[in-house]
C-alpha cells in the first residue's frame, strides 16, 4: 500500500467517495473492499493498530457470479466501509482521523488550510445546516455510550465536573465532557460578573461626584421600594447564566397538597432571592457594586442593629462595614446640605419650614460625677418646597404693609362666624350621613365611589382639592441643643435653621418663608416677632418668618375637648354620654380624659358617631333590622339612589346635627310632623332614688362620701318639671361634635386644604367654649393672618402647602406636624444608642438630615420585596360585634327618639361648646385676643412698666398667664402616643393603631412552619 503523505487529500477523497453511495464504481477504491483481498505484508503500523473487522460487515459478491446492481447499502454499513478504509486502507486511526478533520490550527497557532469541500462539510455539521442530526445529537450519544463512563469507584469517577484538572488532561470522554462544561460555565460567569460590577452598569450608584475620580457613588436616588426591582433587571439583562443557575439553585421542586393541588411558592420568590445573593456576589468582586449591600446597611442602620449585626454581615459580604454605612449616610446627608442651601437661594421656588421640640431621657445605669441621668432637650425642623409658588404671593414688602395697615381691630362677632361658609358644612354634613350609610350597608357598597367623587368634586363637597397622587419631599435639617421655652435658645434654633437654607445675616432672600408648628411654637414665634421689632433688618426681626399653627395637634385638642364633654359620669345610665358607650363595648376610659390617646381614643369616638348615626337611618326608614331591611330591599331591586339617600340624609342633619335640632330637643318643642320631626318614644320614667343612689354610690368624686345634697330633691323636681329630652339634646351635640372633628380628619387624609380651613374656622368657636382657651388664640390669629393680613396669592398659596402627602399615594395626605412627630420619634429611638446631645456632630451630620429617608425605607423597602404593607385588617364594618352591641343599646334606649322630660344628670347645657363659643366671644373674649394683638404689634402703652421689650415681654408673659387661668388643670407631662395612621380607603375614614400586626406575623409563621412539615412529609 502506498503510503499517504496528505491527510488533507484523503479527507476529501473519502468525504467524495465513501459517504451517500448506493453503489460504487469500479474505480473507486471503496469498491475494492467489495472483493476478496489478495495476500500482502502488512505494515508495522497495520500490525500495530491490528486489522479492521469492519470488512466483515460489507456485502460481498461471489467469485465468478455475474456483475448485476447492488441493493443500496444501510447506513451502518457504509460507515463500516467508511472505518475499514480509513483504518485498514489508509492506516489512520479513527481518533486522528477526527482529530484532523476537527483540527482548526497547528503547533503554531495559525489556521490549516482546508479545501472547500471540507469547510461545507464542517459548515453542515457544526451550523447544523443541511443535516438531520447536529453535533448536539452526536455529543448526546457519547455522553450515552457506557464506552464514556467512568467506573464507579475508579480514579476517572472523581474526575466527572473537576475543578481542579484541565479537560485536555482527561482521557475518558465523559469526565473530559462535563469537566469542559465546568470550564466553559465558569469562564461565562467569570465574564458575566466582571461586566455586571462596571460602573456604568448602575450597581455603583447614580451620582457623579467630582471627588470621587470620575467614579460613581451612591445617592438617595439609588435608594427606595424600586431598588430591588432595578437591581433584578439589571442582573437579569446582564448576567442571564448567573440568574439561571442561581434561579434552579433556589428552586425546589413542586410538590402537592394533600388535595393533590400543586402549592404555590408565596415564600421567598425566586427573583428576589436570586438577585440578593448574585449583589452579595458582585459586592465580594468589587467593593464599588454595593447598591444593594448599601441598601441593606443602610437599613439594618434605620432600625438600629447591633455592631454585631454589622461585623458579621460585614464579614460575609451582605454588607459593608458600620463604617462604611456610617460614611456613607454622612457623604449623603453632605450633598443634601449642599442641595438646601442651593434650594433657600433658588428665585424659582419658595420654602415652608417645620419645626417641633425632641426630647429623650438618658437614664444611666452607673452614676456617677460626670454620668448623671438628664434629659436630652432640642430641636428639629424640615422644610419642603411651595407647590404653585409665585414670587408675588411672598412679597414681604406687601406682607409688612398690611400688617402694618391691618383692620383686624375692626372685627365683630358676627365678621368672623360670617368667614364660616354655613352651606358647605350644611354639604359635607350631608354626604357624611350618607358616606356612613354606604359604609356600613354591603347593599350599597356600590355608591362608594359616587359618594367618594362628590366630597371631591367642587360645589358639592369640595373646596381646594389638591393632587390625588401628588408626593411631597421631605427634607429634614440637622437638629439642634435648644429648648424652644427659653426665647434667646429658640431665636438661636431659628437661625440656625435659615443658615441651613442659606439664609444668613449677610445675605438673605428678602421674601416670606412660611414657620409652621404646634401651639406652643406657633405662640413663640408670634411672640420673638415681637420682641426683636426693633432689629435692624428683616431677618434679625424674623420678618421674613410667616407663621402658621399646624392641624395634627389642634385636631388632637378638638378630640380631646369631644371625650371631656360628652364623656359624662363613669358609670353614667345615660346613653348619650360617651361612657355609657364605651362601656357596653368594653372600652376603658383614657388615662387623661383631657388630653388623649389621639388614634384610640379616635376609632372610639367615630365608631360610636357611625353606630348613632345607623340607628338615626333606622328611625326614618321605619325599620327595626337596617340591615335586612336592605336585604330585602335588594331583593325586590328596590335600594335607593344615590340623590334619594342625599335627601334623606338632609332630614336627617335637621333632625339629628344641626344647633336648631339640639335647641328644640332641649326646651322640648320639637313638632311633630315637618323636617325637624323626631317620633316619640315611650314615656320616660325619672330613675327612682335609690337607683340614683346605687350610682352615685360608683360615681362620687373624691370630695367625700359626705351626705346627699339638701337640694337633692329639688333637683328632682326639676327634672320633673323638665319637658325636654336631655339624652337627645347631648347625642345631637356629640353628633355635631364629632361629625365637626372627622371632617377635619377626613379633609386632611382626602388632601383638600379648602375643607380643612372651613372645619378649622368652626372649631376655633368651639375652643372658645371650653377649657382649651389657647387654641382658640391659636386659631383666631391663624384667621385673622389669612383674613386681614394676607394677599389672596398668598392665602391660597399657604393652603395649598398646609398639609402634605410624604407617600404620594391617594387619601394619605397628613398634617405636616404629625410627619414631623413621626420623625422625631425615630429621632428619639436613634439617640438612645448614642451618649450624644443634639447638636453633636453624629446626630446633627449623619442621622437628622437622614432621618426623613430611614422613616421612608422602613415603611415602604419591604414592598420592593413583593412584602404588603404593615396595615391592621380592616374587617367589614357592619361585621364588627362593638356595632351590633351598640345599635342594639341605642334601640332599646330609644335615644334618637324624643320622650319628653328624659334626663339623668344636669341639662345639656355644659356640651354646648359652639354656642358657649359665641356666647363667650361676644363677652369679652374676642376684645381680649385684639387686645393681646395690639401688644405685640406695639399699640399698648408701656410707660407704667418702664417700657422696652422687658415691658413687652411681662406684659405679654402676663397675658398668656391670664389664658392658663382659664383652661382646665392638665398634666401637660403626661403623653401616650399610640402608634397608628388615618387615611382614606375605599372612601372610608380608616383609623389604624394597635400591635402593628403581631397577631398576623405569628399566624403567618405559623403557615410557614405547617409548609415546612409537609414538605418534609413529601422528602421522606
């Protein structure tokens, strides 16, 4: 045989001849296996690779037999001609053959020639061109071939999927294979996560600082509930081989109920898990890919986590070191400085500032000199931008003027209840009644919407509705060591505040910047205006300062005030006072009759307001059962219009919340037919004497337990004497009361600051008649400021940034001072982990400026994970037991009924606070606040007191003195807050507050821990 010296040729020889021949021609040397092969010397390489029995397989023709066509040859058959050849013929073996036909380069590195018909073959078998089986197909029955396998136990068995040795050191197919694979997956994955980790990508960060070399940084833009979903994208775009494998990884198998129903995953979602571990990943490769580390940090920060904690997470990469974290919160709150100070001298935008007192008591566990328990006293503010602003609404030169040229002394009586716009409180009352009703009837669910949209549309419920979705930005300043009871401390604390919006001595923007606060501040504020009158310019004078009481703490005033008059006697038989009420609902009295609980002691009043208003709705439909009667009023398709419940509901403030209403209840002349009807009940009988004994035996104050009254029996007959209905004259009142303090509540979560100054005008009249004398100047002067003092821009201008919405989501607009609150109680939790004051460099430049976006990271980080929000359930509210109780009192008590001579304890005088409020103002209380105006604008002669601002200060110190007189003794030290919220959903006022879900948390690790066994049951 003729030795081959071009592999290349017989490639192609054999590629022409031997493949897709049915039959070969004479010539063609493949024929020549066909016949009987005459004897030869074989070669040392034919002895060595020993002789082919593939030639065995071939059809043969007999020796002599005539030349006739061949039947076509199988597959198999021509592949056994194909090996015999390039094995007997050619003296190649097979795994050169592949190996030259595979080959791609030489020893050198440089590409071997190939002829045409080579490339096409190789085109055809590698594209998969052309061919019904690819390459994937053939290296499928390799990895098939038991031929491939390692033995088990063998040395070639712990080479499958290795590490550690190279695919071309492998001889046995298979653990050569899977180890290429590894090879080939990790060289993929080391590219992928080297690309993901570049700058550009987005897991350094957003901002370009010009310090960091070019490098971006993280800035609070980078940071929110999108996070994660970003951080998902950006792996699922730019490292889909890592997410998949991670994804599988994460993924367990599906597994079925014992109804045989495949469970759905609900607890770590792949996605989300995917992506924490493939950020933890990126951040080990480089520590510049942090976003979500960051995020993590920055949020184990937030909620105060142990340096432990932080050590660990550290260590194994989940986040940066507490230095880090610490650095970085501290270059943030740097760049937000720089931002306000920019932002105070912007002649585009204008500024509304807030500002409150902390506290924290920093109780030592070691005393000792130098380590004494004291408290921690100071500070806060944020500020956020006007909405609307034009520079003409905050003009100070036309501010000074109509101060200046004020006709606030020329105010009557009747000029401020003529500010009261009657037919809108006459409007909204009358959609509330109906809002109550769609609220608690399922039958009428349908007209939530309507009704939501007519306390939104103008005319009808509306005044200034502002932006459903509208989000304000919150900018909290650095805190500082101040107490706003000291003068000189809290004018300091205010410029300190101005200089952190650029504002100083030497340069200021000459324009009004709106102060707002409680009444404590709101008084001091007015207060420094007047003592620095005489400064040089308008900064110095706190010209530039427009005050303004916020509406949380008057909200809470006006709660209050509702529970210490209507509240009656503990264990009062009467059912309209407010603690026969709480009583059969097991509600326990506050701990401060005259300074409570806002969010509990708010769910009880409005839930007592709705149940007294069902049973009104009751009482005109004629019916003993509300609720079946619409049942069966669906039934018969008969409910009622939306404009047909408006009418009656009209009725029914007539009858049951109107001053008329409660003035004919009392003196007993209620008609008996016409809008002001109410049906008489039963006769009344007054309680005999030893049933009023018996309760005032659980009711007697701490005066003693002395004899009863001589003038007990005159009282009696009295009473007897008496043809009004007490009860219904008090639940009238309570009504009008209440209905006043949640549609202030509501205004404020339905973001219409029109509504809101509307209820706000009604109760200033309404502190004039109680013991809260101070917000009654509080919110008199927050009128007359708006009234006589302001530009109509201006006015509307102020309304429109009254309150804000931080979360941007509809219906949970709040007053800035509760934002502010919420802030500072975080605040106060942040300071206990540091020996630190206000004004310290860790509290003032790394946790004050920041404390506004760890309040937003906490609430809202959880959704990014797919996690709802931490709301209580807010069952059906005609389901709640606390109603049924209630609606079945107040019809067996018959209280919206009129029974002539009904009263168990005094008249209802006393809970009349809006006509005391008129009666009050007109006897000298209104002459009094014009009085205390004039003082600080500087009308009041103060020759007898020596003059200057001492006599200024006394007089007004004085003044205030005078007012404290008036009001009730409170323990003003004494304050539970409850945590909770209030918003609109589904059209209803919505109170929330309690164990924030703890009761809900537990249920859910218990499902968890039920998942777990049964999957556990399926593994065995």
């Amino acid at each position: 045989m003729a030795p081959h010296t071009n592999n290349e040729g017989t490639f192609q020889f054999i590629l022409e001849n031997v493949p897709g021949t049915a039959a070969y021609p004479p010539e063609s040397p493949v024929a020549a296996l066909s016949t009987p092969a005459t004897p030869q010397v074989h070669s040392r390489t034919q002895h060595s690779r020993g002789t082919s029995s593939f030639s065995s397989d071939l059809p043969s023709t007999p020796i002599g037999a005539p030349n006739k066509r061949r039947s076509p040859m199988t597959n198999r058959q021509k592949l056994n001609a194909a090996m015999s050849y390039i094995i007997d013929t050619l003296d190649l073996s097979f795994t050169e053959f592949l190996w030259e036909y595979f080959r791609y380069t030489d020893e050198k590195g440089k590409p071997i020639p190939r002829m045409a018909s080579h490339v096409a073959s190789l085109d055809r078998l590698l594209r998969g061109r052309g061919t019904l089986h690819t390459f994937a197909h053939i290296l499928g029955e390799v990895l098939k071939d038991p031929l491939s396998h390692a033995k088990r136990g063998s040395e070639d068995e712990d080479l499958m999927y290795s590490i550690s040795t190279s695919y071309l050191d492998i001889r046995l197919a298979m653990p050569a294979i899977t180890t290429l694979a590894v090879e080939l997956v990790r060289s993929r994955a080391i590219k992928e996560i080297s690309h993901v980790v570049k700058g550009h990508v987005g897991l350094h960060g957003s901002l370009l600082s010009p310090h960091s070399g070019g490098r971006k940084q993280i800035s609070w833009a980078d940071i929110s509930a999108k996070t994660p979903a970003i951080v998902q994208g950006v792996f699922k775009t730019e490292t889909p081989l890592l997410t998949y494998l991670i994804s599988i990884l994460v993924t367990p198998p599906r597994r079925k109920n014992s109804s045989g129903v495949i469970v759905v995953r609900k607890m770590r979602p792949t996605h989300i898990t995917s992506a924490e571990i493939l950020s933890t990943i990126a951040h080990c490769r480089t520590a510049h890919a942090r976003l979500m580390p960051v995020c993590r940090g920055i949020l184990y920060f937030a909620c105060g986590a142990q340096h432990t904690l932080f050590q660990y997470s550290s260590r194994v990469g989940h986040t940066p070191s507490y230095n880090t974290v610490l650095a970085t919160l501290k270059r943030m709150a740097a760049c937000d400085a720089a931002y306000l100070r920019e932002l105070g001298n912007d002649d585009n935008e204008g500024i509304i500032l807030r500002t409150d007192n902390v506290q924290q008591y920093l109780k030592r566990r070691e005393l000792r000199i130098g380590r004494e328990s004291t408290m921690k006293i100071g500070m806060s503010a944020m500020v956020n931008t006007l909405e609307g602003y034009t520079a003409s609404a905050l003009d100070l030169d036309d501010k000074i003027y109509r101060i200046r040229n004020s006709k606030r002394d020329e105010m009557e009586v009747e000029t401020l209840l003529g500010f009261i716009d009657e037919a809108h409180a006459q409007n909204v009352a009358i959609l509330q009644w109906v809002q109550v009703l769609v609220n608690y009837i399922p039958e009428l669910s349908d007209l939530k919407p309507i009704v939501a949209k007519a306390f939104q549309t103008v005319g009808q419920g509306a005044k200034m509705p502002l932006p459903r979705k509208h989000q304000t930005v919150i900018h909290p300043l650095a805190t500082v060591a101040k107490n706003e009871n000291i003068t000189t401390e809290f004018r300091d604390a205010l410029v300190d505040f101005l200089s952190q919006i650029g504002q100083l001595d030497a340069a200021f923007k000459h324009r009004l910047i709106f102060l707002g606060g409680d009444g404590l501040t709101f008084e001091r504020s007015l207060n420094i205006k007047a003592y620095l009158r005489d400064q040089s310019n308008e900064l110095r004078r706190m010209d530039i300062f427009e005050p303004f009481i916020e509406n949380w703490h008057a909200g809470w005033t006006k709660l209050s005030q509702d529970y210490a008059t209507h509240w009656g006697r503990d264990a009062s038989q009467d059912p309209s006072t407010l603690s026969h009420s709480t009583n059969k609902i097991g509600q326990k009295k506050p701990t401060n009759i005259n300074k409570v609980d806002y969010y509990p002691a708010a769910y009880t009043v409005f839930l007592v307001l709705d149940v007294r208003m069902l049973d009104c709705w009751r009482i005109l439909f004629e019916t003993n059962d509300l609720f079946s009667y619409f049942r069966n009023l669906k039934m018969s398709n008969n409910l009622p219009s939306f404009e047909d419940l408006k009418a009656k509901a009209e009725v029914l403030h007539l009858r049951y919340s109107s001053h008329l209403a409660y003035e004919k209840a009392k003196q007993g002349v209620v008609p008996e037919t016409g809008t002001f009807a109410v049906p008489p009940g039963s006769p009344w009988k007054l309680p005999s004497v030893e049933e009023s004994s018996l309760i005032d035996r659980h009711t007697r104050t701490s005066k003693g337990k002395g004899k009863k009254s001589e003038s007990e029996q005159k009282t009696r007959a009295s009473k007897a004497a008496f043809k009004g209905d007490a009860s219904l004259a008090r639940s009238i009142m309570f009504i009008r009361d209440t209905m006043l303090t949640r549609e202030h509540a509501q205004a404020i979560s339905d973001g219409d600051p029109g509504r809101v100054y509307e209820a706000f005008k009604r109760m200033c009249i309404t502190f004039a008649g109680s013991s809260h004398s101070k917000y009654m100047y509080y919110t008199l002067e927050q009128i007359c400021n708006l009234e006589y003092e302001s530009s109509p821009e201006l006015k509307e201008l102020f309304l429109r940034n009254w309150i804000i919405n931080p979360s941007g989501e509809p219906g949970r607009y709040v007053a800035g001072d509760l934002h502010l609150e919420h802030l500072n109680l975080e605040l106060e939790e942040h300071i206990k982990h540091k020996d630190s004051a206000w004004d310290d460099d860790h509290i003032r430049k790394v946790i004050s400026p920041n404390i506004a976006h760890f309040v937003n990271l906490k609430n809202t980080f959880r959704e990014g994970l797919g996690l709802s929000k931490r709301r209580g359930k807010h069952p059906t509210p005609h389901s709640r037991p606390e109603v049924k109780i209630l609606l079945q009192t107040y019809k067996n008590e018959e209280l919206h009924k009129f029974r002539v001579g009904r009263c168990y304890d005094d008249f209802a005088d006393e809970v009349d606070v809006y006509g005391n409020g008129v009666k009050n103002l007109f006897e000298g209380r209104l002459q009094k606040f014009l009085l205390d105006w004039k003082a600080r604008r500087g009308d009041v002669s103060r020759s007898a007191s020596g003059g200057g601002i001492v006599a200024l200060n006394e007089y007004i110190q004085n003044l205030w003195r005078e007012i404290d007189e008036e009001e009730e003794e409170e323990n003003e030290d004494f304050e539970v807050r409850t945590n909770g919220s209030m918003g609109m959903v589904d059209g209803e006022l919505v109170v929330e507050y309690g164990d924030d879900g703890i009761g809900e948390r537990l249920n859910e690790g218990e499902n968890e821990l039920d998942e777990l066994d049964e999957s556990f049951e399926d593994e065995i």
